[in-house]
C-alpha cells in the first residue's frame, strides 16, 4: 500500500517523509485488531478510536479527531504568557475583552470535533481566573475556593463574559444548556 502510494504521489511531483509516513489502524468499534499504530496527529487533532454515542443513546467505540497534547500544551503555554495573576488592575470585563478572540478562536477550531477535550482544558482557564481574584480582593486571598465560588456567581450573572463560560467550561461546572 504504502509503495502504491509513493509511486502515484511521484507521478504528481511529490514524495513521502520517511519518517513521518506510517500507516495507522482505524481501530473502532467494528475493526478490533491490534496493530502497532492506532493513532496519528493531523492539524493539531490526534485521531485514535474513542468512546462515541450513537444516536440512539449507546454507546461504542469510533475512530474520532480531538485536540492534541501538543495543541494543549501550546494553549497553556500562551495562557500562561499571558500572566493573569498579575493583572490585578484590570477589571474582570478588561481580561474579558483581552483574551476572548483568542479563547474563541480556539473553540472555533478545536471544540469542532469532541468537546470534552477542549472543556477539560479551559476549565484550567477558571482556576487561573480564580487565582487573579485571590491577587485582585483582599478578602479573597489565599482562599482559592472562595475565589471560585465568587467567579461561579458572576458566570451565573453573565454566563456569556468569557468565550470558554458560552462554551460550557463555568467555574461551577454547569453544562453547557443548563440554566
């Protein structure tokens, strides 16, 4: 297969990286082979089988894109970057208006496909907000827990302030359509 493959690219001007080129087994549901490459990373998703639900309520295995563990990594290390704790003269509004067309872009392109993944990363998003409300008020300091429940009530009021709260990913845990 894979030499077909190289023969008909080169016909067209083009050759395969050979350290790169691999083919990789759809394991899903109907295909329960073992094979020694059962994944692949494409555009910042890892395709590889996963846990699906069929439109009549069951569950089952497919072979299903989520964002990647290089993609979070990239992500954390921009949030990061961005040093919310120590914005303590912004107001909640101001990192609002700072960051949400990066936080959307992101769920524009990764919460396409499998959501999960993407929600489990931007809930580390509210704790960092938390954390800037410990710096921010004085009667939240070192009470992280009071911070989250603090910014879990202004979600409640304005469940739409940051991208990554329409999303889904509230500092309460509410689902995203509760409420």
């Amino acid at each position: 297969m894979r030499d077909a493959l190289a023969r008909r690219l080169a016909d067209v001007g083009l050759k395969l990286h050979p350290d790169k080129t691999r083919i990789v087994y759809c394991k899903d549901a109907d295909r329960r082979s073992s094979y020694e490459h059962t994944a692949f990373t494409f555009l910042g998703y890892t395709f590889r089988p996963r846990l699906a639900k069929s439109r009549h309520g069951h569950h089952f295995v497919s072979f299903l894109p989520a964002v990647s563990k290089d993609a979070v990594k990239a992500m954390s290390r921009e949030i990061r970057s961005w040093h919310l704790a120590r914005r303590s003269d912004k107001s909640l509004d101001d990192l609002a208006r700072m960051f949400n067309s990066i936080v959307q872009g992101w769920i524009n392109y990764y919460g396409r496909f499998y959501k999960s993944g993407l929600l489990y990363f931007l809930r580390r998003l509210n704790r960092q907000l938390a954390r800037w409300a410990c710096r921010k008020f004085k009667r939240l300091r070192r009470r992280e827990r009071r911070a989250m429940a603090w910014l879990a009530e202004v979600a409640r009021r304005a469940p739409r302030l940051f991208a990554h709260w329409g999303f889904g990913a509230r500092p309460d845990g509410w689902a995203m359509g509760a409420g």
